[in-house]
C-alpha cells in the first residue's frame, strides 16, 4: 500500500471533498491546489496521476489531527465532525434510521 492509496481510504471513510482536504492542508501551512489532490487519487496508469509524497501525506495527517482534535488551546471533539459529515451524507441524524415506508428513492417508479 503507498502513500496514494493511504490518501484516497481516508478521503473516502472521511467522506472529505478535495477543497476539505486542501482546507486541513492549509491549517498545517502546507500549500496545494485541488488538482494535485485530484492527481493523487487517479488510477496508477491514468496519465494525469502523481506520486503522493513522503511531505504531503506527512502534512495530511498533521493536518487532520488538528482538523479532527483541535488545539490545545481551542480542543474539538472529533465525534462532532464525524457526525457532522456522516449526517450529510445520509440527510439525517446519525444513527437515526430511515422510516420502513420511506424508500432511497422516492421518484423511482417500481417495475
């Protein structure tokens, strides 16, 4: 596994979008352009795919401990953010539950 594919799980599990993740890079001071991220996360033989370095990945985490935790000075709870995104994605309450009448798509006609 190299420092790509680290970066793409983390950026799926943590459903971060690629300004989200130029956003925790800058917290760090470390300086990328959403096309990079983009390049990062392509297929090995794709011919816009880059090598994620050492530096980035390195900053990344750095970044997304701050992005997740906070400061010392102003601490976060990192269930909040998690929350956050996860109740984004579904449109609801994490841990709620879609209504057993309610379907995933309700103008999708049955066949």
């Amino acid at each position: 596994m190299n420092n790509n594919d680290i970066l793409k799980k983390l950026r799926v599990a943590l459903m971060l979008r690629d300004d989200e993740i130029v956003d925790i890079l800058k917290g760090v001071d470390f300086k990328i352009s959403k096309s990079e991220i983009g390049a990062f996360c392509r297929k090995e033989g794709h011919p816009n795919y880059r090598e994620c370095g050492d530096q980035v990945l390195r900053n990344f985490l750095n970044g997304l401990v701050l992005h997740l935790r906070g400061t010392r000075e102003n601490p976060k709870y990192p269930g909040d953010i998690l929350n956050r995104a996860e109740t984004f994605k579904a449109g609801r309450p994490a841990g709620q539950k879609r209504p057993a009448n309610q379907t995933k798509n309700p103008d999708k006609k049955k066949s």
